[in-house]
C-alpha cells in the first residue's frame, strides 16, 4: 500500500470544505438557538460550540485564535467599482 506524505500545513481544499461544513452547520445551530430559552444548558452549549468552532479555523488559517471579521458596510460588496474607478 503507497504511503502518502504528511504536511505541516492544511490544504486550502480541506479548508475549504471545512467552512462550507461549518456554514451549513452555524444555519442549523442558528435556527436551533432561537428555539431555545435563552441562558440555559443547551443554549449556553450552542453558543460555547460556535465559538470553539470559530477559533479552530482561526487556527487553521494562522490567524490570531479571537480574530473576528470586521463588520462590511452593506453596500461595500464586490458589485461596487473600486474607488479609483473612472467611469
């Protein structure tokens, strides 16, 4: 049977998959968390796992463990022209 090499590093692949995963999952845990009284034992737990799952991709993709996305104004998508643009 061949061997495969082991890396230091994971793959953007794997980490991909991993996101999307853990998307569909933060819908689920989302929609679950409205549905429960808040501050109490599966409430708390809900949000305990949301946080250790947002630290462990920090740590995948070697970013500080309480990085956190900065807020995006709602209109500074990719569908705006850069503001160099000279139309």
């Amino acid at each position: 049977m061949p061997r495969h090499r082991r890396h230091d590093d994971i793959s953007q692949s794997h980490l991909l998959a991993i996101e999307q995963q853990m998307h569909s999952l933060n819908r689920v845990l989302d929609a679950a968390t409205l549905s429960l009284t808040p501050f109490r034992p599966h409430y708390d737990a809900i949000g305990v796992l949301k946080k250790q799952m947002r630290e462990a991709v920090n740590l995948l993709k070697d970013r500080p463990i309480d990085y956190e996305r900065p807020h995006a104004a709602p209109m500074s998508g990719p569908g705006l022209p850069p503001p160099d643009f000279k139309g």
